[in-house]
C-alpha cells in the first residue's frame, strides 16, 4: 500500500462514529437542560433585558417531554446523515455537512458558557468529545483525499443547518408531545 491520500479508508468510527459523539453530548444536554432552564432564564432575562420577550417565552415554554422528543426528532436526523456518510465513503456533503455543524455546535456552546460565565447544558461534552471528535474526523476525511475544502461560507452553511434542524426537531416535538397537562 502506498503513502497517497486516497489510501486511507474512511471506516465507521469516522462516519458512524459521529452519531455515536452527537448521542453521547446529547444526553449531557437532556440530563441538564430543563432544569438548568427553569433554574437560569429568569436571571439570564434580568441579566440581558434588551433581548426579545419572545425568546425567554420561547425558553420557558420548552418542558422535559418536549425537550427529550426534540432529542429523538434530532436522533433521526443526525443518523441519516452518520449513514449517508457511511455508504459514501465520507463523500456526502450531507454528512459532512452535519459534522461541521457539529463542531460549530461545540464551539457554540463554549461561547454560551462564556456569555453566562457558567456552566449551560452541553458545555462540558463539548471541550472533551464534540471539538475533538470533529477535528479528528475531519483529519480523517482529509487523509482518505474526500474532504471537501472548508470555506467560511461553510460555517454559514453548518450554523444555519443546524439552527433549522433544531427549529424542525422542536416543531415536531411539540406537536407530537401536545399541550402541557
């Protein structure tokens, strides 16, 4: 075998594997986010009144059924891309798409930790698996010759898939889950 990019075999771990990672960071978020929601928004809205009423409703508004089916909503959508990057070979810009958007996701939830000086759901799995897990992969992707070049465009890209694919997922979730008894 020789030294050539194209020699290097993307494997499971790579596009799989970021199912895996999202799954893993996620459950950090259901395990925290509800109640870090209940117990932070009313000081994070006295903290930054200038921000839109509707936001902190909106926060408010997500319950624990709500939130753990936008989770499974979200399941689905990051394993179909995790398999399409599997059958490509990493190739898929859908998948590689996600796994930048994954990372983008990470780094924002540092930023979020920063902005409230303290700990937010999602924060600790993001240093430890999401950042590194989306860099290896990438270097992964770049060794087998199929990643595609980033451009700052692409961050665009991943924030704003991200962003509707949380927006879809949350949509889903409170139709599915219904009116609070």
């Amino acid at each position: 075998m020789g030294n050539s990019a194209t020699d290097e075999k993307v494997t499971a771990a790579v596009t799989l594997g970021l199912f895996a990672a999202w799954a893993l960071h996620d459950t950090e978020e259901v395990l925290t986010a509800p109640r870090w929601i209940k117990q932070r928004v009313p000081q994070l809205r006295e903290r930054w009144p200038e921000l839109p009423e509707r936001l902190w409703r909106v926060m408010e508004g997500i319950d624990e059924r709500e939130f753990r089916a936008a989770v499974g909503v979200m399941a689905g959508i990051v394993a179909a891309g995790a398999i399409a990057g599997q059958v490509s070979g990493g190739r898929s810009a859908v998948y590689q798409a996600m796994l930048n958007a994954f990372g983008l996701h990470g780094l924002i939830h540092l930023g979020q930790a920063l902005a409230v000086r303290g700990y937010t759901p999602g924060v600790a799995t993001s240093p430890t698996l999401v950042v590194p897990f989306t860099l290896w992969a990438r270097g992964r992707l770049k060794r087998a010759g199929v990643l595609r070049p980033a451009r700052p465009r692409d961050a665009v890209v991943g924030i704003a898939w991200a962003a509707a694919a949380t927006a879809v997922a949350h949509g889903v979730s409170r139709h599915a889950v219904g009116p609070r008894s």
